[in-house]
C-alpha cells in the first residue's frame, strides 16, 4: 500500500469521525457546540490537506523519476515489518486484556509472556518460564504490597 | 524567595531524596535499552506514582527523565544504537572512542556533560520560571485561550515531517479532551451514552496507549538483531582535568543550545544534540576529529540533551504549554494529582513546582554518582532482545491503566489510544501534539467561553487585546512559516530584489 492511498484512507476515516461527532452536536446548547464545531471544522479541512499534499507530494515524486509505487527492497532483512507479526500481537493483546477480566491476573499474565516468547521465538522455554513468574511476582509485589495500588487479581 | 525555599525545604527529605535517586537509576536502565525512549518511560511508569505525595511522585518522575536522557548515551557508545533519540549524535564520536578501548572515557565525558548541562539548565529554570510565571499569572481568560492556540500551532508545526500532520493530530487532541461532561453548561458531550465517558477521557489512560503499546508493537514488527558485539571497558570513566579544559566550552555552548531548544514547544533532545554537534565542530580547531572519536563530540551532544530537560519545564511551568513530549508527560502526572497546568502552577501549587524544580536540579548530582556506580551494570541491559521488552511493557501499560480507576474501560481505552499511536505512526502522523491537544483542551474550552462572556459574545475580543493579538499573530505565523506558501512568500520577496 502506497502512502498516498494510507494517508487517503486516514483523511477519510477523519473526515467521517468528524462529521458523526458534528452531528451529535445537533442535541447541545449553544454554548456547548460552540468550540467543537469549530474544531470539527480545522479538523475536516486539514484532513482534506493532507490528503492533498500527500498526493502532492507523490506526483512530484512520480515526476522526479523515483515513483512511489514501486516498493522498495528492504536493504536487509532486519528492515522487514511483518505485518503477520504485528496481527498476532495486537490480537494476543487484545485476548490477553479480556481475559484478565475473566481468568485473573496471575492466571493470564504468564501465559501471555509465555505465549509471546514462544512465538516469536526470543528465548528458550526455561528461560521464558522463569521471565513469566519473575515478572508476574514483582509487579504483584510492586503494586499490592508496595505501592498499594489495585490489579485485576481475579474476578472468581 | 519563600517559595524557593520552600520547594528546597520539601525536597530535603528522604522520601523524596530517595525518590531522586531510584529515579535516576530507573530512567539510567531504561534509556541504556535500546529503542525505548524517555517520554515512554515516563508514561510507562507513571502509574507507579498514584499512591505517592505529589512531590515526591513528580521528582520521581523528572528525574527519570533526566537519568534515562543520559542512559541513552551508553548504548550509543557501546553498541552503535542510540538508547533515546537524543543520544543519536553521541554515536557519532562514543561509538569510534569505544572502538579505541576508550569506552569508559567516552561514559565519562557524556555523565560529566551530562551533569554540566542539567545543573545549568536547573539554574536557569529556577532563575526564569518565576519571572515568566509572575508575568503568565497576569493573563486573563483573554490572554490563555491565545496562549492555548499558540501552544497547540507551535507544537504542530514544529513537529517532524509534516504541520498538517502534526496540526491535525493537535486539534483532534483538543477535540477528545472536548469529551465528557461540559464544565460550563453541565450538557455531555461526545459521551454517546456511556457513563464512563461522562467524566471524559483519562489523559493518564491515553498517553500510557499513545507512546507505549505503538513502541511495543515497533519493537516486534521486526526481526530482532542479535547483538553479539558490545565494546567492554576498563578504563577509568572520570575524565581528568586536561580533558575537562579541553571540553568545558563546548559542553556550555551545548548547555545553553539545549535550554533554548528544550524552551521551543516541539522541539526536544534529538533536535538539540545534533545542533549542539554541528556547533562543536563549527568551532573546533580540530574539525577531522570529529567522527573519529572526539570527545568533544560527545560532550556537545550529551550536555545539549540534558539540558533541554530544565529548558522544556520553563514553558511547561510558567505559561502551561509543554515544550516537549516528555515534559507533557510530567504535565499529565501533575493533573493525576488534582493540579491543573497553567500559569497558576508557580504560586497556587508553587509548593510542588518549587520541589519539582529542586528535585531536577539535585537529580543532576544524584545522576552524576548513580552514573559512576551503575553504568558498568547497565551494560549488561544493552544485550536485552527487543522481543523480551515487548510483552513486559503491554503489561505494565495493562496493569498501569487498571491502577488509575480500578476500572477495565480504562485498560480498553489504552488499548484504543495505543492502536491509534501506532496507525498515526504509519502515516508518519506525530502524537505529542494529540497529547498537548489533551491537555491544553480544558484550559482552551473555558478561556473561550470566559473570553465571549466579556467581549459580550464578540471573536474581536482576541484582536482588541495587544497579548492575545501578538500571541495569535504569532500563531498564525508559526503555521504559515511552515507550508509552502511561505516559501512561495520568500521566493516572490527574494526576486522582487533582485
């Protein structure tokens, strides 16, 4: 995907979220609408400008001779995003925080490090079982008994 | 003068002394592991200071950033990967001087120019900050709402790549902050029924989101690179009181360059090394030696980053405008304690800003010895793989948010923020602006409606004011100067002489 479509996509998604939010403005007073359509409004024109001048931008590019659209090599293959990569992280995440809620800290916490390392393969087994318990038991120890500020211990 | 002594009265006791001197340690470790900045830092471990006094937690926290400005040199020296951003221009001079078996030298110059550049920069904080702060607290509603606009153009266009971008993240900032209940009509806004929005949206929640889970996510996206080379040393780290001679210009010039640079909102660190750098060459006698090991090199850049920590507090401190992302931060620990940023900050709460100011310049001694005795044992957190820290700091975000309100609309709402951080990255789109936008929402929303209500109801009241009008023209420059108009301005005036 090209910058220009990504940028393109951003200015849409802005311009949208924009116009759902200028339309909840409708049901408030005067004095309560008042900044955020005027915000809503800075926002709307400045995401159509950025869309244009990232188009700019490519056409002046394209014009130079070094087009956009064809994607570069990574100079080596530490420079290479795996997108897969990124999806399964986000997802183990997004599990990991609605499962706390379920399952409880000390159930969950060890199970995403471990899950996490073994994925992407960053230190042995062993190693990964002693990171997970270690952590888990400092934070506990951290924010309950030091600090005395709440965890998701459990919801049972 | 009271409250100077005051805040150094505060400062003297030993939970906050101690306070210091784990926040150094803390910010040296976390700066020393590559690609981890000290803005993250600080928002990752925010949370650790809710149940602390507020001075105590703020000194915690600000001398954090002054230790992990520095612990991002000692990756730079050793393994070639700056720690922080600000420690980019140290690999050029620490990285060959470490390569010569001179690595201890090239720690030692960076902790000493380090300690030099923080200690000015404290001293200009503490002699500036209350005579901006007593001019700040004469500004009325008028006069803040043009300091919140400048504030917000300031950042914007001042941040890396593009002011459209960096506008458009600014006013989407300001516009979340909008959220919640309306503090002047009582009317939700934007809540679309949910209770918790009715209280707005936690600014703790969403800079915990914007500058960690998109770096937890940078950190994986990526196969790690195996570092298997890290330059030992065994040489004496103090440097000797020739070399002291041979590099105190330099690292003065690189202090003020970074209280100047630390001052611009928008401008941080990184900015200010590599203009520190540039300066020392410009100037040196020897300029071939630069990138082969001179160790006026590193002092330039590494007494210019530390100074830019008491340079980004003036504007924060006095006028409420974070001069940086890191110093927005800080600003967003003062609101979790109740205090709100503004001009007020220096005689209202002038207890805990004096403390803060103490607190930064003591961390620059605290930093000097906690440097002398870890930095050998830092070393070791260099090798740690990006893969490793990754999971650890979801996790702290995760269970830092939860702290805020015992809550799991906060922990969702991090998670909202942290994927939104990290899409705005992909579009080369900054997130400090959204941030100040956060802050500087409340004080725009209700300087506005204070400012209509005297000018009966009038936008000329912005304009008949000379502050307001000057800070507004200012404004608008700041964006101007930044789009391509200007120069399409300046090629019109350049041929009109010729």
């Amino acid at each position: 995907m090209t910058n220009t479509v990504k940028v393109g996509i951003a200015s849409i998604v802005a311009i949208i979220f924009s116009a759902v939010l200028y339309l909840e403005t409708l049901t408030m007073s005067r004095a309560a609408y008042q900044l955020p359509r005027i915000l809503i409004v800075i926002i709307i024109l400045l995401a159509m400008a950025m869309f244009a001048e990232e188009y700019y931008k490519s056409k002046k590019k394209k014009s130079q001779g070094t087009e956009e659209a064809v994607v570069k090599q990574p100079e080596d293959k530490y420079d290479k995003i795996h997108y897969d990569r990124i999806a399964v992280f986000v997802g183990a995440i997004t599990v990991y925080i609605f499962s706390i809620k379920i399952l409880g800290y000390f159930i969950v916490t060890p199970l995403f490090i471990i899950g996490i390392f073994r994925y992407l393969k960053s230190v042995k087994m062993t190693t990964a079982l002693i990171i997970a318990v270690g952590f888990t038991g400092f934070i506990y120890m951290l924010f309950i008994r030091f600090l005395h500020l709440p965890i998701p211990i459990t919801m049972f | 003068m009271e409250y100077l002594m005051l805040g150094l009265n505060n400062v003297m006791t030993f939970m906050n002394l101690a306070a210091i001197v784990v926040g150094t340690a803390l910010g040296l470790f976390v700066g020393a592991m590559p690609g981890l900045s000290a803005t993250m830092a600080i928002a990752i471990l925010l949370p650790l200071t809710f149940s602390l006094p507020t001075a105590t937690g703020i000194s915690m926290l600000a001398s954090l950033y002054l230790g992990a400005m520095y612990g991002g040199s000692i990756a730079a020296i050793l393994i070639r990967t700056p720690g922080t951003p600000a420690a980019a221009a140290t690999v050029l001079d620490g990285y060959p001087m470490a390569q010569q078996g001179r690595a201890g030298k090239a720690l030692g110059v960076s902790l000493f120019a380090s300690l030099v550049g923080g200690v000015i920069s404290s001293i200009a904080l503490l002699t500036v900050a209350p005579v901006l702060g007593s001019v700040a607290l004469k500004f009325g509603p008028v006069q803040l709402f043009a300091v919140a606009v400048l504030g917000i153009t300031i950042i914007g266009s001042l941040s890396q790549g593009s002011t459209i971008k960096g506008l458009l993240s600014g006013v989407l900032g300001l516009l979340l902050a909008l959220v919640g209940m309306d503090p002047v009509t009582g009317s939700a806004r934007f809540t679309f029924g949910m209770i918790n929005l009715y209280s707005g949206i936690s600014f703790t929640v969403a800079l915990i989101g914007l500058f960690s889970i998109p770096q937890a996510i940078r950190l994986i996206e990526k196969d790690q690179k195996v570092i298997t080379q890290v330059n030992k040393f065994k040489d004496r780290m103090l440097p000797t009181m020739k070399e002291i001679k041979q590099i105190i210009v330099t690292v003065i010039r690189g202090s003020i360059i970074g209280i100047f640079t630390g001052i611009i909102p928008g401008t941080g660190g990184d900015t200010a090394c590599w203009f520190s750098y540039n300066e020392a060459k410009r100037f040196s006698k020897n300029k071939a030696n630069f990138g082969k090991g001179a160790i006026e090199g590193v002092a330039a850049a590494e007494s210019a980053n530390n100074a830019v920590v008491g340079g980004a507090l003036i504007p924060t401190l006095t006028l409420g405008i974070p001069g940086s992302s890191a110093t927005a931060v800080l600003m967003g620990s003062l609101m979790v304690h109740g205090i709100m940023p503004g001009p007020t900050l220096m005689t209202e709460y002038a207890d805990v800003t004096y403390t803060l100011i103490w607190a930064l310049l003591l961390a620059n001694v605290a930093l000097f010895f906690v440097g002398l005795l870890f930095t050998r044992l830092a070393v070791n957190v260099v090798k740690i793989p990006n893969h490793v820290l990754a999971p650890i700091i979801v996790i702290l975000c995760v269970i830092g948010s939860f702290a805020i309100n015992n809550s799991f609309f906060e922990v969702y709402l991090m998670l909202i923020f942290g994927l939104l951080g990290y899409l705005m990255d992909k579009i080369g789109m900054p997130t400090a602006p959204m941030v100040v936008g956060l802050i500087l929402g409340f004080m725009l929303n209700m300087s506005l409606y204070q400012s209509l209500l005297i000018g009966r109801g009038s936008w000329m009241i912005f304009l008949q004011n000379p502050i307001s009008a000057i800070l507004l023209l200012v404004a608008l420059f700041s964006v101007i100067q930044s789009t391509p108009l200007f120069g399409w301005i300046k090629k019109k005036i350049v041929a009109s002489k010729i």
